[in-house]
C-alpha cells in the first residue's frame, strides 16, 4: 500500500493521479487535513484518511499498513516544519512504514540562506535518525516561480534583482511525475533509489541568462539589473508585500547567489524517459 500526504496541493496531487496511471486505485491511500478536499481521489476509488502534521495522534493510524509514504514537505512559511516533519516521521516509526519519500529540495543544506533549505536538510537527518528506509526528493526550484520572481519584464524590459546565481529551474510537473516512477520503482524491488535523489532539470541558467531566453522569447530587449538587496526589500514592502515575506524571498536570491541551487543531475530526463521542461518553455508559455 502507497500513503501520500498533501494530495490536495499541487505537487503531490500530480504525483497521486501519476500514481493512478501505474497502481490500481485501492492500492493508494491519500491523507488529508480536510478529507472532504481529496474527494476527486475517493470517487476513483482511492482511500482518505484524516491526519494532519500538527496533530501527532492522528498520524499513526493514517500511516498504518504503508508500504511506502509519500511525505510531503510543509508549505506554511509560519510553522515549525521541522517539529512537524519529526512528528511525522515519528509517526511513520510507530506505523512500521516500510519505506518514506519525502518531498525536498536541491539547496538543502543547514547553512544556506534560504530558509526552507535549513528545514530540508533537518528533516534528512531526522530520517536519517529514524532507523526507516527513506529517500529524499531534491527538487530543483520550481520553474513556475519564475513567473513572479523575474517581475514585469514585459512592460518594463528589466529583470531586477538583489542577488544572481545560476539556478536548475525544474518543471513542478516533471518532478511530480518523476516522484511516481520512484515509488513505482521501489515497489517493483528497485533497491539503488535510497538517500538523497537530486532531481532537476539539464541547465542552471543564472538571472542574466533567463534575460536572454526572455529577450528571445519576446522579441524585445531584456536586462537583468542587479539592485542593493536592502533596496530590493525595500521596494518590494512598498509594493505591498510584507516584510517578512520580502526578506524570505531574499534568501532564495542570496542562496542562489552562493551556488546552492547550482548543480544539476540527469537523474530526472532518466527517470521521466525524455528531456525535462525548460525555462524557454516556461517563458514562451
């Protein structure tokens, strides 16, 4: 049997109707906070349990019979996602999963600036610790973001940031799929798909170079401007957006700036059987 968690988001929701295509429907098990938001998988026949990060006690019994566990990465930017994920790896400890998945990122390191990044790599030493089987998906920063970090480069002709760096831009939907060959694999007996999997697109394009697919994609004169990063946060609080928010986005920029979003892997083409998305297409799209 399969658990997925967060089957009601994006990006676990793709990989569930992936899963679909390659597992008969009672074979899966989706977990929600809010059963009655999974019910497109109850009426094909896929099980939902309730359970939710935040309330250990409910976990147990929602993860019991796993043969893999899909475990999907908190996406409150308020929340404690370390002590949520250990609650929930706990939980999988006592429900005698066989094997995690869980959703990660490829800058997950405990001194990168990005925040989410430090939870990742915290959460991999807690499976790490946990005595399971495990794997962690390190996806490459999803490709779709770029639609609000690189502005109105349309009306403006400017891309303007506080910091650059090259980035492995990766398709959310590619990763998704990509997440269900995994657990196919697994369960087919694949015993090399353990650890750390880093998953991302062939180039790591930095802000200058997206300039440049931007141009080619518009037709028009594209530039990336470097701008003072307190400038830049500044800027942005006067746009409306709060600081906290505005200085959470800075350390993607300065972590992307040091090189953690730098590296990129075949693994995914491999897994997916063709050439993963690229930043052209996010643009043209």
């Amino acid at each position: 049997m399969i658990v997925i968690t967060g089957a009601t988001g994006a990006l676990n929701g793709a990989t569930t109707d992936h899963l679909l295509s390659r597992f008969p429907a009672e074979e899966l098990v989706v977990v929600a906070r809010t059963p009655e938001k999974a019910r497109r998988f109850a009426d094909l026949g896929v099980s939902v349990r309730s359970g939710d990060y935040a309330d250990p006690g409910s976990l147990v019994d929602a993860f019991r019979g796993a043969d893999q566990l899909l475990l999907v990465s908190s996406s409150d930017p308020t929340a404690d996602a370390v002590a949520l994920h250990t609650a929930a790896v706990d939980a999988a400890v006592q429900a005698d999963v066989g094997h995690v998945l869980y959703t990660s990122h490829q800058g997950a390191h405990p001194r990168t600036p990005f925040g989410p990044g430090r939870d990742h790599a915290a959460t991999e030493a807690v499976l790490e610790r946990s005595g399971l089987a495990w794997t962690s998906l390190r996806n490459g920063f999803y490709a779709h973001s770029l639609l609000w970090l690189t502005g109105d480069w349309r009306t403006t002709g400017t891309i303007a940031v506080p910091a650059d760096g090259p980035v492995s831009w990766t398709s959310r939907e590619d990763a998704a799929e990509a997440a269900a060959v995994v657990v196919a694999r697994i369960a087919a007996g694949d015993t090399g798909l353990g650890g750390p999997l880093t998953l991302t697109a062939d180039e790591a394009p930095t802000f200058v170079d997206v300039a440049a697919l931007a141009s080619a994609a518009s037709g028009r004169s594209v530039e990336r401007v470097l701008v003072d990063p307190e400038e830049w946060v500044a800027a942005q609080v006067a746009a409306g957006r709060p600081e906290r928010v505005a200085r959470f986005t800075l350390g993607f920029y300065e972590a992307a700036g040091e090189g953690f979003f730098a590296g990129t892997s075949p693994l995914l083409g491999d897994l997916l059987g063709r050439l993963p998305s690229t930043v052209s297409d996010v643009l043209t799209a």
